[in-house]
C-alpha cells in the first residue's frame, strides 16, 4: 500500500507543479487554490508511505515522478521544447525510479 500512496503522491506533485504556473505567482485564485489543495494532498500521501519506504528511496521516487511527469506534461501541454537529449535523460530517470523500487524490495542476507 505505501508504495501505491508513493505513486499517487508522485502523480499529485504534477498537479500542483502545474498549479504553481497556473497561478501565476498566486495571483489567479482557483488555480492557487488547486495549487495548495495538491500541495497538501502530496505531502500527506508521501508522509504516510515514508512510515515503511525508506526515505532515500521515497524521496527519490517522489522527486522523480514529479520531475518527469511535470517535464513531459510541460512538453505535450505548455509545447515547451524537446530535444533528442530531453527524452534520453527522461527516460534515464525513469528507468532509475523503477529500478530504485525494484531494488528496494529485494531482500538483504
């Protein structure tokens, strides 16, 4: 379950990245209000599954999902550039966090 809150966290720090430029500066009330509402949301999810996540590896994971997903929304939605070397590193990021969770749940002897 912490895993699944990691995830949805990670995914909600997308929402309120995205906020933060729709409210330009908190000056437009309902993405401001959007904005703050993730914010909490997000850090809630992640507090909660930091109870049996390693911090190092949830932090990471929640940096990274929120990184690339708020990269890649900025690419489709906002047509901010990309380039060859944007999606090479994207993708070295992502194969990092999946490989962060995989060996996490590996057993140590």
């Amino acid at each position: 379950m912490a895993w699944i809150l990691l995830v949805i966290a990670g995914l909600t720090e997308i929402i309120w990245a995205i906020g933060l430029k729709e409210a330009h500066g908190f000056t437009e009330l309902v993405p401001s209000i959007i904005t703050i509402l993730f914010l909490i949301i997000s850090f809630f999810l992640f507090a909660r599954a930091m109870k049996t996540i390693p911090i190092g590896t949830a932090y990471a994971i929640f940096t990274g999902i929120g990184a690339a997903g708020t990269a890649i929304v900025g690419i489709l939605w906002f047509n901010e550039p990309v380039s060859i070397g944007k999606i090479v590193f994207l993708c070295i990021l992502l194969f990092g966090i999946i490989g962060l969770k995989l060996s996490d749940t590996e057993e140590v002897e």
